[in-house]
C-alpha cells in the first residue's frame, strides 16, 4: 500500500471526507490520503457507484474499503450511518449480532459490504491486510471470507450472523444467491466491491459476475459498486459493469483514474546470440536471463504456458552455479505448493520466480524489481499489467526486460514497447453475456425463490453484458432449463423446473438443487489424464508387448495435449523428459528418456493470441522500413533479405508467397492475426484447395504465418488460371465450408463441451448416490453430433456458436480479416522458401500438424505399416 | 466404397464403416449395441440429453439396411438401453423400426441392458444364435466362432501429426467383437485387458471405422 503524498488535497476538503480517527490513522503510519481515495469517499458520500482505474501499488484497495471503514465506524464522514444503534451494542459485547424477528428487538442487519475477487487467495489476503486498520483504529467491524475451502460451520454461521464485510469469489455470490437467505443476507448491502474487474469482465465468470450483481440489485436497491481496475481502452464501457442498465440506453459509473504513476522502463533484450528463426523457449538468451536474475534483487519471469515454465526452470537450475533461489509456479502445480512458492516470495526469500499467468494477478509483492518477458507480449494492456507486478511502490517506475524467443518475436516486443511508451491499451471490449452462463443463473435463481419470467428478463437485462438480449433468447433457455429446449416435446414428465398456478417457474425436487450446488460455476477445467512412470517398452516403435500397467504416478497432464502425441514422442514432465508409452483409459503411460532435450516442446502457443492492435502495429512497423533502424541488425537483415528476394508485405495487403521445397508444394500467408484465426483459416484453406484438387497435406500456424502444404503444383495452378487466389481467400469460406467443418471439428467439440457442462446439461460434480450409480461420464462429443443435426438451431449450438466467434477458432477476428484483405492480395511465385517463411516452415514437425481427410490419414497411416513390416 | 473384410473362422463378412458385418452367402446383417431410448433413459435421471438418439440410430441402421438389403437382421444385444426403453419409444420411431422389419427374418439377441424384449416389437428374441461356424451372442467368451458385442470397442490410432479415435471391430480370425451402433454409445479402448483375455493374447486386429472405409490396423499400434 501507498508510502507517499503525491497530491495535494486541501486539508479542509480531507478533514470533511475522512473522520478524525482515520486521518491520525494515516498519519501514524506516515501517509496521507490520496487523491483517488478521498475521491471515492465523496462518490460514496454521493451514493454513487464508481470505477477506480488505477496501477498497482496505488492503494487502490484501500480506497475501495474507505467508504465502507468510515460508513462502519460511524463517523460523521461517512455517509448516512444505517447501523449506528446496532454498533454501539457490537462494540460492547463482542458476541454475535442478536438476531431475533420478535416484536421490539431489532433484527441483525445482514451484510454491509460485499467484496468480489477472481482469485480466492486474493480474497484472503485482503481479509487479512483489513484486520490492520480495524483492529488500529478500533473499528466494530466483522470481516470474513468465504472461498471453497470455508468450513461448512462457518459457512452456516455467516448465514445465520453475516459478517460486516465477506470476502468471496463470484461462484461463492451464486451459491448464496442460490439460498433461502439470500433476502437476509443482502437486503441491508450498501457496498459492493469488485476487485480486478478489468480481469473478472473478460470471461464467463465476468457474466456470471454480472448476473449475480443484477439480483443484489433487486434486493438490495440502495447498494452502491465499486469496480478496481488496472488501465483499460474504454473505462466508460467497464463502468457500465457496475450499474444497473435501464432499458434501451446505457449508462456508466462514474470513473475516477488515478495519476501519478510513474512510466515503466522497459527495454529489448539485444542478445550477443544469433536469434532463432522460430521456437519458443529462448533458450539462446537463457544465460543473458541468468545474469539478470542473479544482478537483481527478486525477478519475475514471465513466460506463456506451463510447458514453457517447466522447460526455463529446469534449464535455469542447470547453469545455477551461484544456487539462486529460483522457484517456479503455474497453474497446473499443487496448490499448497504454490502457496509455498508465494509465501516464500512474501518473505523476500527468492530471487526469482519463472511463472505463467498464474502471476498475472494476485496478493501484492513489494520486493519484485525486474520483471522479465519471455516471448512474445501478445498484448500491451496485458504486457503492462505483467510489468506492473515490479515494484509495487507506485511512484518509481517498474522495469522490465523483454526476451522474444524468435525473429517475429523481436517484431512484437518492439511494437509493445511503442505502445507502452504510448500508454495505448489494448483491452477487449466487453463481452457479450453467454447463454449458457444465463442457463446455469435461471437454474440458480428458481433453486433460491420462485421467479417469473417476465420478473427475471427485466432483472437480467440490467446486467451490462446481458442488456441487450432478446426475450426469445431468454425464453430458449428458461425452455432448456426445464426440459432441455428440444424440439420435441418428450420430456415434460422429467422438467428439472416447473411453472406453478401464478406462472412461478420452481424446482421440482431437491436434487435439482443439490446438483446446481456441486457444478456452480463457469471455470470448466481441461479433461486431465494421470501421468504413470513405467519401464519402457523395448525394441521401440512397433514393439508389439503390453503395456506394463501401474507404475508411480508422476501427476496430472491436459487430455488435449496427450492426444496431439504418438507413442515415442517425448515432453518435459514435472521437470524430467519423458517418452510417451501409451494412454489407456484416464491413464497416460511414460518411460524415462535418456534424451536431454524433448522431442515435443508442447508450446501450444498459450491461451491468449496476439491482440489485433499489437498486429497491426507489426504489420505497419514492417510497411515503414525506416522504422526497421531500431530493430536488432539480424532483424533488420532478415527483412531486407525478404524484400530482395520476395517481398515485404504492405499494412492492408495479404501476402501469398508459392514455391516448391523437397518435393512438396507450398503455400504460405502472413496474416499476422493470431495462431487461433490462423488454424481456423488453415482448416477452411485445406477444404478449398481439397476440392480445387491442389492435394493439400496439411498446414501449420503460428501467430503471424499460414502454411500450407500438399502434392499439387499451387504456383503452376496460378499462373494458369487454375487457382484463384481472391476466390481462395473470398470471405464466402465462412459459409458453407465453415458448416462442414464445424460438424467434425474437435475445436468445436470442445467449445461445446464447455457450454454443455456450464449450462448444466451434463455434470461434472456429482453427489456419491449418482456415482454409485456409474451414470458419471457421457461424451459430449455424441451430444453435439446427434443435435446438430437434428436441432442445429438449438439455444446449446447457439451458445457454441457465440464462443466460437471469439474463443478457440477466433471466427469473427478471421472474418474481419478476410473482408480487410478482400481485392488486396499479393502473391509472389518463388522458386525457393522465403526468409519470411522459414520460421512457419521450421515449426512443420515442432508444432502439431494437421490434416483434414480422416481417411486418407488413416491409409496413410496403414500404409507405412505394411512397408515397415514388408522393409 | 471400397469393401473391407473382417474373417471369423472362415466365414468373410463385410465389414461396413458403419459398423455393421454383412454375410453376403447368408444375406445375414449384423448390428450390435444399438442402445435405443439411452436419452430418454438418462432424461428420466435428470440428464436432459437430446431426445434425438433413437431416430438417429435408427436411420443409419436403415441406410445400412438399404446397402445391403440384408432378409436377415440379428441385433447383436442391448438394443434398447433399459428395460423399459421399448415402451418409450414414440409411434413415429416405432413406425420406423416395424418398416425396417418387414420381409426379413429379425433377431433380437438379448443383452444385459435389455434381458426380456416383448413380442409386440416384432422378430423373434434368442439368447444366442449359431449359423454355420458361427454363433452370435452379446457378451463375449472367447470361444473359436463367436461374434459378440457388449465392449463397444474403440481404437486411437497415430497419424501424421495427431491421431484419430474411432469405433472398431475386432477380431482374430477366430472370433470378433463388434463396434457399439448406437448414437449414444461411448467407447473401451481395445488396449483394455478386457479385450487380451477375450483374444488370449494382444495379437489381434482393430478395423477402425473411417468415414467411407474400414481400415485394419495391428491393435499394438493402436492405444
């Protein structure tokens, strides 16, 4: 929290604000209000709701909890005191609250603030940073948490003698929403406080959120928001987060931005290494990393997936002569032992820790003094946020240094640099509210009071992210709700909910409302397979033994990533490389390899693709070659090789480069925007240039490149007219093509996958009865192909549909893309690869391939077994 | 469509990628786990699963029995998902499944999904079924010239870059386990040790069902 005055607020305006006892509070730990704190004690004090916009280290939760200290403490400061009758009776007897409905004795209120954060940990933290200033000023104030992890005792006495504050997580908000208390709980809520928001608002927990929101609204009308966010692109479009939407128009919290902060440094690491053409691990500039490290007081290191964090770690154990204590921590490690690895951290103990988003946000640090950046930033607002996790005290600025693992890297690094020098944020704007997180809050709110539909439209509709859904859609899913929405009307005797004599929708049974109970929720957690250390099997592939069953249990590992794998292929696992022996069941079999370096660095490019503005700042940066002087030599000579021997492509232009290589026909593309859009085009290309008989094999993504290979002569079938490019690349793909595709595409299923278990079609939680009854696992894969085709347009697909736009197959970036290049495509006929190209090339064979015709990859694949048992 | 082979001792079927084994010398077509009713099965528990199962199974059992126009249909067991998944099936897939018997000697062999079948659903109800060198039963022994279901087998294969899951049959020349029809059957993977004690040893074959064929795959490449 804050160390320093930056401002100055005239002392009268402060008196007025804030009470007596919190000014000498401040002033005995040397501080002074700051200027966005005592702005949000008068939005308060104005009953407005209000968005703090503000960098770590700004003090910003305790400016968030102000208003709710000072309303509490009963000071005259504060805004009308609801509860000053009660407080003098809780300061005197330390009991719970009297709770009683008898005539003459006032009922407890219930809770006065709400606090929301994404991370429980975080929750926890700030729970204990607020015992601080209560127990040194004194104040009658009961703070709690509830998280997953709370006792069910506590849990029942924070409904029967709610705290002050709770401290809780959006699922923990509609769980107690689901309850009979709920009315008690929330009815007296003045403050609500939502911590993160600029990370909470990106997802399906943001609309879950929102939902949850719009009911405190009705129950508790008087309850005023506070929204805590790190810099966005459009704050006013946040701050409609933290209102209730009236009909048709949009309105906005207010927003307060706090100023001061001192502009980051940060710097490109110019590596004495030759760069990689391609790759992700950086492991040219790993002992540059080191040196880093071991010069700095505590270093974060970035990287984008958990894979990749295994692979630093262990390579910078390796080279740790000086025994740095270097730790690592991402989200797929055991939660006590990245509880450890944090606490250690609080105490100053470590001098580095190589980490995934799981650091992205969370518990304040102050110590942090570099952060390093791994690869690519993939997004400025993003990047910012990373660097902000350096040096927390708001007033110096954070340093950070960027290490992009490759030459196209070196393209995004500079450009995020640009754009933090501009401060330009590059935050998605938000989202509209998923269906099936809708279905999952009408299942709740029927499991806590009966509703009418006509009741809960209105009261959806004043959530932000659901301000404009159509009642047809709403009805679909109180429809999908009851009976599953089929077109068929079959299964009325099995409604999960039905509508009474005053047309209330209710619960049918209690089991209904036990299962909402175990599967709240938005968070749908990848299908994880249990990693076994076995013997290998000898003689290697086409080794025809069983496979030794049993075997140590070496931890968890994604269902995803296993079957992009075949047997022999190996990865680094729980810091070890291991050789793939088979997957039988929920169970993957490894053997240890002898091998130093795995054969599949499992990269998967991380969660996130590069944001569209850092895209087409690379695209500009490559248009303008007077800018290529503040590019690393190397960089610069591989773009001025490109323009000599093909062509460097313009801003708005698609450049299409064909040549022949080792027998092969290729076809590769710089769209630049993002490897899901790219894999999603590659998909829909490989379907075009199939029924144009080019004979595509297959094709590989990265975040900038397209390539595309196969047996046909693409550059013959060009020049002669036989391969249109324009009508290769005709935005009319995302028709029909884009139909056929979808009915088999594992992408797709899985998006599927996540709606149907988020709605609460099908479970993933179950109570021990339905266990002992094996009813527990259904593919959704059969679900998916069996109601596509029989109700394509059924709320489900819809939900899917709505996911695919932006989630895994990145639709809508890839239409906007198509109409930007429509009539503007280049094509360069080669006679060899490109130096552009050889990055995308390099990774044929790193990265997962992929290939469309099932068929013909089954042929091939029977085939090269009759030659090796005939050879 | 290219036509692919699956041999019980001596006996050549028709392996359809479908999932069906079609005895041309007989004009016999198999089809085995067709799971009928296993939506609204699972809707009566609460899992309101699209009540589309049994009309989609029931189409493509009538495209395979279009293909091959079999006068004799065995379905190989748990045909119907519960035992009283029959009495939900609607007038319009009842209608369906009574026109796919007609002209044709139809054998419902019973499983443990549905152990007693009533005589309204037309055919005749056996516990097993011997034709030549063969006998038909639902749940395997392992026996020499048994086909069987109950399983539902499914194999991964590797491929170029990633690999595939499909339903398969397999078999050993001896004896043979059929793929589960249904459209809501899920799979065992053939590297199950249940499969090695109906095959006595790993030796034996997984034809994978491709969209136009079936392709033979070694079941140790498989996993």
């Amino acid at each position: 929290m804050s160390t320093l005055d930056l401002f100055s607020v005239p002392p009268s305006e402060t008196a007025d604000l804030l009470p007596r006892r919190f000014r000498d509070w401040f002033a005995s730990r040397g501080w002074s209000p700051r200027e966005h704190q005592l702005a949000l004690l008068a939005k308060a004090r104005e009953e407005r709701s209000a968005l703090l916009i503000a960098p770590t280290g700004a003090g910003k939760t305790l400016a968030g909890f102000l208003p709710t200290l000072v309303e509490l403490a009963g000071e005259p400061g504060g805004s009308k005191p609801l509860r000053q009758a009660s407080e003098a009776a809780v300061a005197a007897d330390p009991r719970p609250k009297v709770v009683s409905t008898g005539r003459g004795v006032r009922r407890s209120s219930g809770l006065h603030t709400l606090y929301i954060s994404p991370l429980k940990a975080l929750a926890v933290d700030i729970a204990r940073n607020l015992e601080t200033p209560v127990a040194e000023m004194g104040l009658p104030i009961r703070v709690e948490t509830r998280t997953g992890d709370t006792p069910v005792s506590r849990r029942q006495r924070q409904r029967r003698y709610p705290p002050d504050i709770l401290l809780t997580t959006p699922e923990q908000l509609a769980l107690l929403l689901a309850s009979d208390d709920a009315p008690f709980l929330f009815s007296s809520l003045k403050r609500i406080v939502l911590d993160e928001l600029h990370a909470l608002v990106t997802s399906k927990r943001g609309d879950l959120l929102s939902l949850g929101l719009a009911r405190l609204w009705t129950i508790a009308p008087q309850a005023r928001a506070i929204g805590l966010s790190a810099t966005v692109a459009e704050p006013e479009q946040l701050a409609r987060f933290l209102v209730p939407q009236p009909g048709g128009e949009s309105v906005s919290a207010d927003v307060v931005i706090a100023g001061g902060a001192a502009p980051p440094v940060v710097e490109m690491l110019d590596t004495r290494e030759r760069l990689p053409w391609s790759g992700h691990s950086a492991r040219h500039a790993l002992p540059e990393v080191y040196e880093l490290i071991n010069r700095n007081k505590t270093t974060l290191v970035f990287v984008n997936t958990r894979s990749q964090a295994e692979m630093l770690f262990q390579d910078l154990w390796r080279m740790n002569d000086d025994g740095l204590a270097i730790a690592l921590h991402h989200g797929s490690l055991d939660v006590a032992q990245r509880r450890k690895v944090e606490d250690a951290m609080a105490a100053g103990r470590l001098r580095g820790v190589v980490c995934t988003s799981s650091l992205d946000l969370g518990v304040d640090w102050g110590d942090v003094d570099l952060v390093i950046n791994i690869g690519a930033p993939k997004g400025s607002s993003r990047l910012m946020q990373r660097i902000g996790r350096a040096n927390h005290r708001f007033d110096e600025a954070s340093r950070a240094v960027l290490v992009p693992a490759n030459r196209f890297e070196v393209l995004e690094c500079r450009v995020a640099i640009d754009a933090i020098a501009e401060n330009a944020q590059d935050t998605p704007p938000l989202r509209t509210g998923a269906l099936d997180v809708l279905a999952q809050h009408v299942l709740g709110c029927a499991c806590g009071k009966p509703f009418l539909s006509d009741e809960l439209y209105d009261e959806v509709r004043t959530a932000a992210p659901y301000a404009s859904l159509a009642r047809t859609d709403f009805d679909d899913v109180v429809d999908f709700v009851a009976t599953g929405g089929y077109a068929l009307k079959t299964y009325e005797r099995f409604a999960r909910i039905k509508q009474d004599k005053q047309g209330r929708w209710r619960v049918t049974n209690p089991k209904v409302r036990q299962s909402y109970r175990l599967n709240v929720g938005t968070i749908v957690e990848e299908t994880m397979l249990k990693v076994r250390l076995v013997r290998s099997r000898a003689g290697g592939s086409g080794s025809t033994g069983a496979i030794a069953r049993g075997g140590r249990m070496l931890g968890e590992i994604e269902e995803v990533f296993i079957e992009g794998l075949v047997p022999a292929d190996t990865f680094v696992f729980g810091g070890e490389v291991v050789r793939y022996e088979a997957l039988v069941e929920d169970q993957v079999y490894v053997s240890r390899a002898n091998d130093k370096d795995a054969k599949v660095p499992s990269y998967m490019g991380g969660k996130f693709p590069l944001s569209t503005y850092l895209a087409e700042r690379v695209r500009k940066l490559l248009d303008n070659s007077r800018a290529w002087n503040g590019l690393p030599d190397q960089v610069h000579d591989w773009l001025s090789l490109q323009r000599k021997f093909s062509r460097v492509p313009a801003a708005r232009e698609l450049l299409v480069e064909t040549f022949p290589r080792g027998g092969s026909h290729y076809l590769v593309c710089y769209p630049f925007e993002g490897r899901l859009a790219h894999q999603t085009l590659g998909m829909l290309l490989t379907r075009r240039l199939e029924r144009g008989r080019a004979r595509p094999l297959g094709f590989v993504a990265n975040e900038y490149a397209l390539a595309v290979w196969g047996v046909g002569d693409l550059s013959f079938m060009i020049r002669h007219g036989k391969l249109d490019l324009n009508a290769l690349f005709d935005p009319d793909m995302l028709g029909d093509d884009l139909e056929a595709w979808l009915a088999e595409s594992a992408l797709m299923k899985r998006t599927f996958r996540n709606c149907a278990i988020i709605s609460g079609l099908i479970a993933r939680r179950f109570t021990d009865e339905e266990k002992s009854r094996r009813q527990v696992l259904f593919s959704t894969d059969l679900i998916y192909d069996v109601l596509r085709k029989h109700q394509a347009d059924h709320v489900l697909l819809r939900a899917a549909r709505g996911d695919a736009a932006t989630g895994l197959l990145d639709l809508r970036r890839l239409s906007d893309m198509l109409s930007r290049i429509h009539g503007r495509i280049t094509h360069k006929d080669l006679d060899h690869v490109s130096p552009l190209a050889v990055p995308a090339l390099l990774e044929i064979g790193r990265e997962s391939v992929y290939g469309e015709a099932s068929d013909e990859l089954l042929a091939e694949a029977a085939e090269e077994l009759v030659r090796e048992a005939t050879t | 469509m290219r036509v692919s082979t699956v041999t019980v001792a001596d006996v050549g079927f028709v392996a359809d990628c479908s999932g069906a084994l079609f005895w041309e010398e007989r004009s016999l077509l198999v089809v085995s786990d067709l799971h009928l009713e296993k939506g609204s099965s699972f809707a009566a528990r609460g899992v309101l699963l699209p009540p589309y199962d049994t009309v989609a199974t029931l189409s493509r059992l009538a495209a395979v029995i279009a293909r091959h126009d079999p006068r004799q249909v065995i379905a190989l067991g748990d045909s119907f998902h519960d035992r009283d998944a029959h009495a939900r099936l609607s007038e319009p897939d009842r209608e369906a499944l009574t026109a796919l018997q007609v002209r044709r000697n139809w054998i419902w062999i019973s499983g443990n999904h549905d152990p007693a079948l009533p005589p309204s659903l037309g055919g005749v109800v056996a516990t097993e079924v011997a034709i030549g060198p063969i006998v038909f039963r639902h749940e395997p022994t392992g026996a020499a010239g048994e086909i069987a279901g109950h399983l539902h087998p499914k194999a991964r294969v590797p491929t170029r870059g990633r690999s595939i899951e499909r339903r398969c049959f397999a078999s050993d020349g001896e004896r043979a386990v059929m793929p589960a029809f249904g459209a809501y059957t899920g799979g065992l993977s053939i590297r199950d040790a249940a499969f090695a004690r109906i095959f006595g040893s790993p030796g034996f074959m997984a034809h994978v069902l491709g969209d136009n064929r079936v392709h033979a795959f070694a079941a140790t490449r498989c996993y």
